[in-house]
C-alpha cells in the first residue's frame, strides 16, 4: 500500500473546475514531483491533501486512512506538512518562533531540539539568525525558514511547492541538494515545481499535470527522456 | 490665575486619569487583539465589559444582602469580584464568537460587523431583562466598601483613595501578564501567527479555531476585569453604560495602532491623561470658557491631530515585510 494515495480528485473553485480527476501515489521513502504549467492546478492538488480544500469528488489515503474528515491541523498531526508556494512565514515573528510554531503541536522537547539541530545542519544561516524578524530575512532566508519550519514538525511526508521559485541558481542547486538530503534522511517527497529539469533529476517518478488532469506518469528517467515533457518542461 | 489650585490637585488628576486610562487600556485589548487575529472590530466588546461589571455589582449586592460583606478582607473581596467578573466575561465572549462570528467565517467583512453590532444590542437588553426581572431594577450601585474610599498620602500632604490604587495596581499587573503571555509563551506565539496568516498556522498544526477562541478568552477576561474595577471606581452602572467607554477603548486601540498590543495600553493610557487633564483644567485656564463638558472635544482633538500625523497609530506597524 503506498504511504498516500490520491484517488480520482475533483476540485471546484465556484463553478472552476481546477482538478478533473486526477490520481497519485507516494510510496514510502520516495520523492515524487508534480510538474506543469501554471494554474495546471498543482498548488490545488497539494492543498487539498492538506486539507485546505474540499474535493466535490474522490479521496485522501493516508496509509490507507481516508483524510477527508480531518482540518488541516490533524492531518500535520497525522505526519503530513506543506510548505506552501511563496514560503508564508510568519514575517512578525522572529526565526525562533516560526521554528517553534512548525513544532506547536510536539512536546517531545528533546526530540524537538534535536530536530532543531538537525534543521541547522541543513541550514546554517538560520542558526546565525535565531532572533531576526523572519520578514527581514532574504528570499532564500525565507525559503530556509520555511522548509526548516515544516520539518520541525516532523513529518513522514513532506509536500513541497515550489520551494525554488525566485531564489538565485546557485541557491536553487543548493535546495535540491538539500531536498534529496532530507529524503535520504527518510522523509518521503512529493515536490511540486515549475523548474522540470531539476526536480526530475532528484525524483524517483513524476507526474505531468495539464489543466487538471494527469497527462502522463512515469520514472523520472523515463519522463527525461520523453518527447512531449523535453519539449514542453525541459526547453528542448 | 489660580496656580496654587492647579498645582495643587495635579497628583490626585494624574491618578485620575491613570485610573481612567487603565480602565481604557484593559478594553482596547479586547477590541485590539480580536481585530489583531480576525480583521474584525467587535462591537459586543462593550458589553462584554458591562457584564463583567453587573457580575461585580451582583456578587457584592448579594453579599450586601446576606450581611457577609464584611466577612472578607476588602482586598480578597476585590480579588473574588475581579476573577468572578473575567470569568463570566470570558465565556460571554467565547460563546459570542462561536455563535456570532465563526458561522460568518469566509463571509464579507461587513457581514460580522453587522452581527456584532446585533449581538451588542442583544446583550445590553438582555441584561436588562434579567436584571428587571430578577431586581425589578436595571440601574445598580454598588454597595460602599468603606476601605475602598479611604485616603492614603502618597506625598506630602496629597492623597487619593485606595480603589484608585488598587484599579491601578490590579489593571497594571493584568497587562504585564498578558504582555508576557503574548509575547513569551508558546499559545502566545500561536495567536500571533494565526493573526498573520491563517492558512499557514494550520499548515503547521495549529489549531486555527481553537487560538480565535483563546484571543476571544483573554479579551473577555479583561474586559470582565475592567467592568468590575470601573463598578468600583464610579459606582452605578446600567447595561447601557459600556457604549461610551467602548467607544473610547476603541479609539485608545486606534490611537496605539490597532492590532497591537501594547498600542492598546499607550492609546488608552494617553487618552485616559488626555480626558482627565481637560475635564480638570479647561475651565480653569480658559477662565471658566470652556468646562468640563468639553473635554471630550478637546481629547478627540488631539487624537485626530495624532492619527493625521501617524495615520498607523503611535505603535502602528513600523516593521515593512518582504514579500
Ligand atoms: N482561490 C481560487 N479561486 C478561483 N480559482 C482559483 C483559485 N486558486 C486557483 N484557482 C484556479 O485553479 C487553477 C489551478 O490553480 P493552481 O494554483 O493549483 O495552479 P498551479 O499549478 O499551482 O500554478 P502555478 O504554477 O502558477 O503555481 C488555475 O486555473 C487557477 O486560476
Ligand atoms: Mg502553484
């Protein structure tokens, strides 16, 4: 059984139908992306795993429990966490306390301090920024910040959107890496993105969102290597 | 003119108007921490704060009535008044939240606004219904406590009654708590983040619902706080009395800088200074022109002159967020 299961989801915004059925599998321990055009409907796809949204129509398996009856906050409680497009840190509040609201729902206080060591050896600058307001921090920061955030809450699977938009091409390459580094840690990824090229190359599989629907599926490899995804993600 | 008399009886305004200005302080921040979380000015606020100060005039009418007013040292029964008071006006808020608002979530701005102003009218008949049926009487006094109109020397030969301490002390210690508690606990850091953005605090596992309530708890409580010690320091209430002071925490909160927190207490502070300073001293210095009636016009005054200056309010966001 994979670890989550997207079965045929159908979401409305009003009368926009963003996702037109669409299924997706994580297994356990992989990383897979979801990669497509703008307003292909991957943001929607990964809020209503997170239960940010209602689907009109198909299902949330996680670990084969259906999540659709659970608010956002039980299902970070049940091990799943975005990091949401545009990072949404909390600007006001200094590095410190964003990191301590990702772990707002653990009182496992030495499990947290580790994780929080364990956030500083993937991002040393936050530990030289501990009591700066997060909304003064750079761009890449913030990004630090966020996905630092997300994984002091100690998830089994971690949603990432788009966490290399507008950062630098150095710092890009350095986010992957960091990625990849998390999944070897064993958090299991599925990573939303708009730069193809990179998320393949760290993914196990992939999936093409088109206005709402899956347009193919596959190994990274094997969607490398595809005619339509070179030419339409990879530039060629 | 007279500056022997000005001088004279400047201790006893100040302290005037710190009780004032507290009594303010401990208002706006019901109406500042709700608007702080939800964007939403809370209309029912006011009465809110009346009902904590009906609850205090209750327990001490009935203590009065029982003969066991004397029974418990001044200072407990202050105690017993005050906690009884935040209590009730606690849970007041809350449940308005829950029924009022919180179905209205997602819905237009006006749409809560409108609720509230319906709840706050609720509220101020409601409580005279009860008390009209259970008193047969909707205005209330409260009873004398003697040792809270004693006067103590607080210099030389100048002294002010002990109920105007004790509303200072007690209304001073509640906001250094509740700064603390903002500012430095963790349920504190939570409300804060909700108050920034919803959406990313349940995406970290916070419980969205249940922080709006807290925010709604800890107004509550000190408006409750407020109504009680307001009872003790002027004396007769009716469930109409909340309007005016309402309306003026809410400028306090607007003055500060709405939202924020200790923007509340300087906002309520300065306006408390501000009408107790005219209402003693216009007729005095304009040679009887203009008198006490004036002094709200006279505070207003300077208030619009300080927004038109720092339209954010004198704590107003000053920190500019990348986006
Ligand atoms: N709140 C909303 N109200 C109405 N329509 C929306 C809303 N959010 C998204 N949509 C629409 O749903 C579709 C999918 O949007 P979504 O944000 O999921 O796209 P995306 O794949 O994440 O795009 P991007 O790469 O630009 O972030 C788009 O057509 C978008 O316009
Ligand atoms: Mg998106």
């Amino acid at each position: 059984m994979a670890l989550l299961e997207v079965q045929d989801l159908h979401v409305y915004y009003g009368h926009i139908h963003a996702l037109k059925g669409i299924s997706v599998a994580v297994e356990a321990g992989e990383i897979v992306t979801l990669i497509g055009a703008n307003g292909a409907g991957k943001s929607t796809t990964l809020n209503a795993i997170s239960g940010l949204l209602r689907p009109r129509q198909g299902r949330v398996l996680l670990g084969g429990q259906d999540l659709a009856a659970y608010p956002p906050h039980e299902i970070v409680g049940r091990g799943v966490v975005q990091v949401p497009e545009g990072r949404r840190i909390f600007g006001r509040l200094t590095v410190r306390e964003n990191l301590e609201m990702g772990a707002f729902r653990r009182t496992d206080r030495a499990a947290i301090e580790e994780d929080l060591e364990r956030v500083f050896a993937l991002f040393p600058r936050l530990r030289e920024r501990l009591q700066q307001v997060a909304g003064t921090l750079s761009g890449g920061e913030q990004q630090m910040l966020a996905i630092g955030r997300g994984l002091m809450t100690r998830p089994t699977l971690l949603l990432l959107d788009e966490p290399s938009m507008g950062l630098a091409p150095v710092l890009v390459e350095q986010i992957f890496e960091t990625i990849r580094q998390i999944n070897a840690a064993g958090t299991t990824i599925l990573l939303v993105e708009q730069n193809a090229f990179m998320a393949l190359e760290i993914a196990h599989r992939g999936y093409v969102l088109q206005t709402g629907e899956i347009a193919l599926a596959g190994t990274a490899r094997e969607l490398q290597a595809n005619e339509e995804v070179r030419r339409a993600y990879l530039g060629g | 003119m007279e500056w022997d008399v000005l001088i004279a009886i400047f201790p006893s305004v100040v302290v005037d108007g710190l009780v004032l200005g507290f009594v303010y302080a401990m208002i706006a921040l019901g109406y500042t921490m709700v608007y702080g979380v939800l964007q939403m000015i809370n209309f029912a606020h006011s009465e809110i704060f009346v009902t904590g100060a009906f609850v205090g005039a209750e327990i001490l009418l009935i203590m009065q009535a029982g003969g066991t007013l004397g029974a418990l040292h001044p200072l407990a029964l202050l105690a017993v008044i005050v906690l009884v008071a935040m209590l009730v006006s606690a849970v007041l808020a809350v449940a308005v939240e829950r029924i009022a608002y919180r179905p209205l979530r997602g819905a237009p701005r006006l749409i809560p606004l409108i609720s509230a102003i319906g709840v706050s009218f609720f509220l101020q008949d409601a409580i005279r219904l009860v008390e009209s049926l259970w008193r047969n009487a909707f205005y209330l006094t409260y009873p004398v406590v003697e040792f809270f109109d004693l006067r103590i020397a607080i210099a030389g030969d100048i002294d002010v009654p002990i109920k105007s301490i004790l509303v200072v002390v007690a209304s001073l210690l509640m906001l250094v708590v509740l700064t603390l508690f903002v500012n430095r606990t963790r349920l504190g850091t939570a409300i804060r983040a909700v108050a920034e953005d919803q959406a990313a605090a349940g995406l970290m596992g916070i419980n969205v619902g249940r922080m709006i309530s807290l925010t709604f708890l800890i107004g509550g409580a000190m408006g409750g706080a407020a109504g009680a010690l307001f009872g003790v320091q002027f004396g007769t209430i009716n469930p109409y009395t909340g309007f005016i002071p309402g309306i003026k925490a809410f400028t306090a909160a607007v003055l500060g800088g709405i939202g924020n927190v200790p923007g509340a207490m300087v906002g309520g502070l300065v306006l408390g200074m501000l009408e107790t300073l005219a209402a003693s001293y216009m007729s005095l210095l304009t040679g009887g022109a203009f008198g006490a009636e004036y002094k709200d016009i006279f505070a207003f005054s300077v208030l619009i002159l300080i927004l038109m200056f720092r339209p954010r309010g004198l704590l107003g966001e000053v920190v500019r967020e990348k986006l």
